[in-house]
C-alpha cells in the first residue's frame, strides 16, 4: 500500500471551559488541540505548519516536534470502540495524517521524502490529558497509550509545501529494529528493560525530550 497524505490539519490557540467549575472536565484550559483540515498546500518548515499554533510551547513545537503525524487507518478501530464520537483526521490533534503506515512500520529516524519536503521520525507521541479532556472520555489518554495509536513527530529537514494527495517514500531507515511501537513499549512498557532503555537513548536521532523521560 502506498504511503499518502490522507490529510493535513492546522489550528488556532483557544480557551473553554468554566473557570469556576470544580468539575475538572469542565475546568477553564488553553489550548491548541482543535485542528481542522485545509484544503489547499501550506508551507511547512523547521518549526511546523504555517498557519498552525501551540498553546503549551514547553511540551510541544519546536524542531524535534515540528509536525505531529497519525495513522489514518486507527479511524476504522476508533469509530469501532467508540462510535459516539465520530472521530476522523485531526481528532488526536495531529497535523497530518497518513494512510498506509502506522507506529509498526515507522521507525525511529526514518527520513521521508513528502512532496518537496524531507522529514526524520524523532519520537513517539507521549498521550496527555488533553486528549481526555478534548473528547470528554476521561479514560480515553490511557486508551491511547495501552492500543499504541499514540501517533508521532518529526523534524523536517528540508521545507516545502504539503498537501493531501502527496505521497510519502522512505529514503533511509537508520534503525530498523526501533519502530514507534517498540519504542512505547519500553518507555510505557509494565517492566522497564534497562538494556532497551539504554539502547533507545544511545539513538542520536531520538529526541531529548523522550531521552529525558526515559531517564
């Protein structure tokens, strides 16, 4: 199966909620989870995709989590196991979303070639509580991480401009034995494997934020 662009999602910083809720599903948050898709190219560069905005720019953005990308294909199981929330691209706030791979074929320091564009797998998406809270399904962030749909970043090497439509092809595998997949289960994994953590950290491509918490 080829590897296509299914989508592409951007989105603004907004605020919900009520501040004077003592309901933490109903507490006031910033946030810039909501993603809609365009449907026209935009530019996308070192740092994301133009039109595109974080609100927690400590854990999120920068170089090494420039774009957040999803498996297009987890839509199938998702509306299967939770049919009332008519999920579909963009639902788990990433900015793109594949058709034609998943955590189990990509892995750590893959590089692409998407359109013009070149871009390098640089860690697994680490679920938090806004996916719970931005579908109000408190179990839903745990959901994520015991399935492995988590999703994952990239750093993009060279820019250019995206679209739905393109297609995606592999141009170096530097790792072949560290999938996304694997590299959850060490990090969220019951038994920490402490040869496996080691050798994950080793990988100059893994991102320092994932070394960091696996420290």
């Amino acid at each position: 199966m080829p590897m296509t662009i299914e989508s592409v999602q951007i989105g603004k910083v907004l605020t919900e909620g009520n501040p004077a809720s003592r309901d933490p599903a109903e507490h006031q948050w910033t946030t810039g989870f909501y993603k809609s898709s365009v449907d026209h190219a935009v530019d996308m560069g070192c740092l994301g995709i133009d039109g595109d905005f974080v609100a927690d720019a400590r854990h999120h953005g920068g170089p090494d989590k420039a774009v957040l990308c999803y498996a297009a294909e987890h839509y199938r199981a998702w509306n299967e196991e939770l049919p009332d929330l008519k999920m579909g691209p963009g639902a788990f706030g990433e900015n793109v979303t594949i058709r034609g791979v998943d955590e189990k074929s990509v892995c750590i320091g893959d590089q692409f070639q998407l359109g013009p564009c070149r871009i390098e797998v640089s860690q697994p998406r680490q679920p938090c509580w806004k996916i719970a809270r931005r579908w109000g399904l408190s179990t839903l962030t745990k959901q994520v991480t015991q399935t492995g749909r988590t999703g994952w970043y990239i750093r993009v090497h060279e820019p250019g401009q995206i679209q739905a439509g393109q297609e995606m092809s592999l141009l170096e595998r530097p790792h072949p034995e560290w999938s996304i997949a694997k590299a959850n289960d060490v990090l969220f994994g019951k038994r920490k494997d402490q040869k496996a953590v080691i050798e994950l950290m080793s990988l100059a491509e893994l991102a320092d934020a994932w070394k960091a918490d696996l420290a």
